[in-house]
C-alpha cells in the first residue's frame, strides 16, 4: 500500500474519526486547527454537564497516540486549502459550521443581543476547557429564540451563569421543536421556561442595551417544506421585559472562508460533486470535505461517519 499524505481542516469529530483511521492504515496527517484544542463542538460548544471532556478526549487521544501532527491556531481559507492541496495527496475540509444566523430584527445589534455559538463558547471555555478565568456572568432576565439542541444548551448555560429568569421562546410548538422531548425536559427541569407560538419580532432597547423582546403570537397553518406546520402569525403581540436575547436559530457556514471561488460551493455549504458513501468530493479532485460544513448541522454520529468513510477511500486508493 502507497504511503499518503493527507492535511486535515478542522479537529472536529468527523477531522478526528479520518486523522484516526488515515493513521492506524499508515498514513501521514497534518491536522490544521483554528482554535488551540482539538475536539470541535465537542469541546467548545456542547457543555460539561452533557459532554464531559474526558470524553472528548477518547476521539483525540487515539489521534495524538498515533502521530497525528495537530497545527493549531491556524485559521485557513480556500487560498490555503488549493496550496495544501498541492503539497498534500488529500485535503479534507472538516471545518464545521461556525456561525449562527442573525435573527434579522430591528434592535439584534444591541447590546445583550448575542449568538449561541459565541456564548456557548464563553462558557465552555471556562467551564470544561479551563482558558478563561470566569464565564458570562448574566443577571435578570435571558431569553432563548429558537427550540433545537443549541437552544436548549444555551437556555441551560444561561440558568448556569446566573440568569434569574431564561425563557425559551418558539414560533411553532412543543410538538414542533426541533429538539428531542428530554432535551427539553431536562432544559425545563433547570428552570428555563418555554413560550411556544411566540415569535421575535424586535428587541427593544435603552441607552444601547436590550431591555425587552416584542414577540407576535402566532398560530399553526398547513406544513410547509419542512414537512412541520408551519406558524403564521395573528397580528396580536406580547412584550417580554428580559436583559438578554440569544439566538439560536440555526448554525450557518463562515462565508468569509471562500475567498478563491475555485472550490464549487452552495451557500457556503461546501458542494459535493461526487460521492462514496459519506466521503464528498469537492470540484478540486484531491480535495474532499465532511461533517456539518457539507451536510448541515447534523451529528457527531453522523460526521464521525463521513470521517471514517473518508479514510477508507484514501485506504481504497491507496491500495489500487
Ligand atoms: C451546542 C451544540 C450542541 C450539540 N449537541 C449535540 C448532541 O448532543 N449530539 C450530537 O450528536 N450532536 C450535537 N451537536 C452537533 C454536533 O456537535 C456537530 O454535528 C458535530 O460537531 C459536527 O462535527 P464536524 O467535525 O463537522 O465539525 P465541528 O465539530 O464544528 O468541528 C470543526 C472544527 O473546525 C475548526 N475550524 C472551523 N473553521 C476553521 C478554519 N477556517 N480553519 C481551521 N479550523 C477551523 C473548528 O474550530 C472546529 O474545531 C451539537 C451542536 C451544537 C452547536
């Protein structure tokens, strides 16, 4: 079997599962890192109290065991990616997907208004990573938009860092949310309320900083693309006074990371013009991609898979 090099983008569990697998076959990997640490969402965004760091270290130590280079602090574009892939047999971009989408009313740029993914990670950094001497301190009144699992985790974060009320509100209802039914539970178990058929319209300030949410209430009409019913408003609003509005609305791809335009992508999702089984390639043949920054925001299971199915087709291509 060829002996490859291979450059990994991002030390996320689908970089983690291929830099493992890629190793124990005898290859060599490079694991190209923005942040200090390895483990990706695992380590910054998921808290302690769900997935502990010990954990996460059973995906990095087995990577570091076998000689996985870790390149960390290095924040990589497309530019990089095309010279990588000039040095390197195989680059796979597993870079996840690093921003939230903004909630697009008047008075989101307030101050108090802020995004899950950058709270999680304020926690997190103190809380499970130790590299912050002390996390967000919140005080009155946070509200959570949005019902998925990062809703749920800030909702629960926010209880944590001091909160003395945190809401979750949510166009569509309990049924509806996007989370799992003990998700929500155990959110509601902390002491987070959940405002169902309440929608966001705008964030009111004073003196720059948010002091109350204006929602409109909303209903359930036919489903819509989703396959989920979809809300529709009644015009009848409701105003909830709250000190903080955190939106967790879904993550989105880092748009700045394209900065080329030779590799296909839609969205900012990266496209995939072929595939086997969960390993993606991208128009640059040598250059393949896995994980959220693909997919969408999926699972560790599910990017764990597509780093496992790319390194089998390294294996693969290897021994033809
Ligand atoms: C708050 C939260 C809770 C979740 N809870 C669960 C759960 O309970 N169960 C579950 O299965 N899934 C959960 N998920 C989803 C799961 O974490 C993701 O699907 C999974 O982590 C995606 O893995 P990935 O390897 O594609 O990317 P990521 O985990 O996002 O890792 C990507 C890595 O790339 C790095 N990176 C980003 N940009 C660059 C760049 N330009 N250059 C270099 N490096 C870069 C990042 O720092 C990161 O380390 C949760 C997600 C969130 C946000």
């Amino acid at each position: 079997m060829k002996k490859l090099k291979i450059a990994i983008i991002g030390a996320g569990p689908a970089g983690l599962a291929a830099a493992k697998d890629l190793l124990t076959a005898g290859h060599s990997v490079d694991i190209y890192e923005r942040e200090n640490f390895a483990g990706g969402v695992m380590a910054f965004g998921i808290p302690a109290f769900r997935i502990k760091m010990e954990a996460v270290m059973r995906s990095v130590t087995p990577v570091q065991e076998l000689g996985g280079n870790f390149i960390f602090g290095k924040d990589l574009k497309e530019s990089d990616f095309l010279n990588l892939a000039k040095e390197y047999d195989y680059v796979y971009l597993a870079f996840g997907l690093t921003k939230v989408r903004h909630l697009g009313i008047p008075g989101d740029d307030l101050e108090g208004s802020l995004n899950a993914l950058e709270f999680l990670r304020d926690f997190n950094f103190e809380d499970k990573l130790n590299l912050l001497n002390s996390k967000p301190s919140l005080h009155g009144t946070a509200v959570m938009v949005g019902a998925g699992n990062v809703a749920m985790d800030v909702a629960r974060c926010a209880v944590r860092s001091g909160a003395e009320r945190t809401y979750i509100v949510y166009r569509r209802d309990r049924a509806e949310a996007p989370c799992t039914p003990r998700e929500m539970e155990e959110a509601e178990a902390d002491g987070v309320v959940c405002k169902f058929l309440t929608n966001p319209v705008e964030i009111i300030g004073e003196n720059g900083h948010v002091t109350a949410v204006k929602c409109e209430i909303m209903t359930l009409g036919e489903p819509d693309a989703s396959g989920r019913k979809s809300p529709v408003g009644t015009g009848e609003y409701t105003t909830i006074a709250c000190d903080y509005v955190i939106s967790a609305i879904g993550q989105i791809p880092d748009q700045a990371v394209w900065n080329v335009g030779e590799i296909a992508t839609d969205h900012g999702y990266v496209k995939a013009v072929a595939n086997y089984g969960e390993a993606f390639q991208t128009s640059v043949s040598n250059i393949f991609t896995g994980g959220d920054v693909v997919k969408g925001a999926k699972t560790i299971g599910v990017a764990l898979k597509c780093g496992k199915d790319f390194a089998k087709y390294v294996n693969e291509q290897a021994n033809a």
